[in-house]
C-alpha cells in the first residue's frame, strides 16, 4: 500500500504504478469512500485493457457495494 495518497489523485483521475503506488486495498477504499461520499446507489466502472485494472476494478466494486 502506497504511505501517501497525494501522490495517485490527479485532477481528473486517479492514477499510479500498480502494485507500488496503488494496488487492491487503495482501490477497495476508494470504491468504499465514493459511494459513502457521493451517496451513489448506482455506479459505473470501466478500465482500460491492462492486467492490472482487472483486479483494481474488482476491489473498487467490492468496496463500494460494501458501503451499501
């Protein structure tokens, strides 16, 4: 897990080295703050082809349907 989140959140997205600057456990928490921040009962996850956004996306969704 990255010590910093300063260094993944741009000013339109996230974005960082996986696994060094962002990996499951971020995703995960992202996923969970954005539905308890926004209050979304709906959201809509795409990702691009890499290896790595399969399992990012995967923990993003299990965090935000864990925030109910």
């Amino acid at each position: 897990m990255p010590d910093s989140l300063d260094t993944i959140f741009k000013a339109y997205d996230v974005r960082g080295v996986y696994p060094t600057e962002i990996d499951e456990a971020i995703a995960h928490r992202i996923g969970n703050a954005f539905v308890v921040f926004t209050g979304a009962s709906t959201v809509v996850v795409g990702h691009d082809m890499r290896p790595s956004s399969i399992p990012l996306s995967r923990a993003f969704i299990e965090g935000a349907i864990l925030a109910g």
